[in-house]
C-alpha cells in the first residue's frame, strides 16, 4: 500500500492549492482590484467574500508596504463610523505618510461613492478593521508563524537545548 500524502505537497512541506503553490504577495496585488471591489461589495452580498478576503489582503500588503501600522487604520475605521466615508475621504491625511494617506483617500472615495444605504459605511468601517487586522498578523516566514515584525526567530530557544 503506498501512503497517499507522499505527493508533492510532503516532499517540499508546502500546502498546494489547486495543484499549484499558495499565491504570494505579489500575485495577489496583481489578480485584485481593490476599488471594484469596493464599488460592487459593500452593497452586494456576491462580492462581499472577494471584497473581505482577496481585497482586504490586498489593501493589507499595499499598506504594509508602505509602512503603514494596524493602529492607523483602525483609527481610520473608527473616524468612518463616526463621521461616514465622505467626511474621512476629505480628510487632508488621514494616515502618517502622503503616500498611505493618497492611496487610502482613493479607496475611501471609492467607498463613499458606491455606498448606498447607511449599512454600506458600516460595512466599509468592518472592512478596514479587517484589513487592519491583517497588517497586524505576524508575516510568515522560512520558519513559520509567530515571529513579531522586525525581530528574528533564532534557530533554538536558549532554554530547549536546541531542540525546537
């Protein structure tokens, strides 16, 4: 009998999706467009999943890219519930950098023009959180999950005699 995980998958310790590797950064800012997602998925329940899952990592990696911090954009989200998409839109910086700030402006009037019922800005502000939360996940690395940014991972802890 021969053992049914001695695929491609156990050889190099990499989960497959569809038969091919996980997309990177770089795929997903290529394949996702951020405004139209935006523009149909705040009002649509079918775009809804895209807009919180490809869309908000893509406005998580162009953020972080940028140098942006979770705590920005959780502010950001929290300046759109109390005074709506258009308000903070017109918000000379709304984030630390111009760059951030332009890039974000963009999103935010793209919200507040496809907003069409006072869920929608609720919604908008959920989607920031969500993307806020991204930026705040540990980056995976050669050696997994938990590291927190800007800091190495040695290769043993002191205490396990090096046998992590």
């Amino acid at each position: 009998m021969t053992d049914r995980n001695d695929g491609p998958e156990r050889r190099t310790g990499m989960t497959m999706v569809h038969g091919r590797a996980p997309r990177t950064d770089d795929e997903v800012l290529a394949a996702t467009d951020v405004p139209t997602l935006l523009r149909h998925g705040l009002a649509r329940d079918t775009f809804r999943t895209a807009l919180f899952g490809d869309g908000a990592i893509a406005a998580a990696v162009t953020l972080d890219r940028l140098g942006v911090l979770p705590r920005s954009v959780t502010y950001v989200a929290e300046i759109v519930r109390a005074g709506g998409l258009a308000h903070t839109a017109a918000l000379p910086g709304p984030l630390p950098s111009r760059e951030a700030s332009a890039c974000l402006r963009d999103r935010l009037e793209t919200a507040a023009q496809a907003a069409e019922a006072p869920g929608d800005e609720t919604r908008a502000a959920r989607w920031l959180e969500t993307v806020a939360e991204i930026l705040a996940m540990p980056p995976v690395g050669a050696r997994g999950l938990g590291a927190p940014r800007g800091l190495g991972v040695p290769d043993a802890a002191p205490w396990s005699g090096g046998l992590i």
